[in-house]
C-alpha cells in the first residue's frame, strides 16, 4: 500500500487524494476503479474533479478498524495507476 494513503481514526478508514493532468487520465482511473469494486464486491467512497479523485475506503462492518483486507484493496487501487502516478 502506497505511503500516500492516510490512516483515519473516526471513522476508521483509509484515505487517498489522486492529481492526474487531465480529465481523461481521471476518467480512465475511474473507470479502472469501477471494474475493480464489481469484481471485489466493495464500493469505495469517491469524489472527483476534472483533474483529481479523492478516496476513502471505509471497513465493511460499521465500527470495525481498518484492517488487511482494508489496506489489501488500497493496494489494488494503487495497481490500477499508471506508473508516472505511483506516487502521487
């Protein structure tokens, strides 16, 4: 999992702010980002602008921490970046 992602307390949850340099670099993630959460059955939090996406990836159980499973999908979004926005 990319440094990039914050770790919050209330409520638990991961979170990431993605800049890419156009509207098309943020649709292609989005739509990356879609097929993801169909084949995981989880649907992050996402917000979005021209030109960057925000991110929260909250536990599936109300209450619980942020856990592997948590940081394990954070690492499938990480994937799903091209290689000049690893670390953004």
């Amino acid at each position: 999992m990319s440094e990039k992602w914050a770790v919050r307390k209330r409520p638990a949850r991961l979170e990431r702010r993605i800049e890419f340099t156009d509207y098309e670099e943020t649709r292609e993630f989005l739509d990356r980002a879609a097929d993801l959460a169909e084949r995981q059955g989880y649907y992050p939090d996402m917000s979005f602008g021209r030109t960057h996406v925000s991110i929260s990836l909250l536990p599936k159980e109300e209450g619980a921490e942020v856990d592997d499973e948590l940081m394990r999908y954070a690492e499938l979004m990480d994937a799903l970046l091209p290689a000049d926005h690893q670390d953004n």
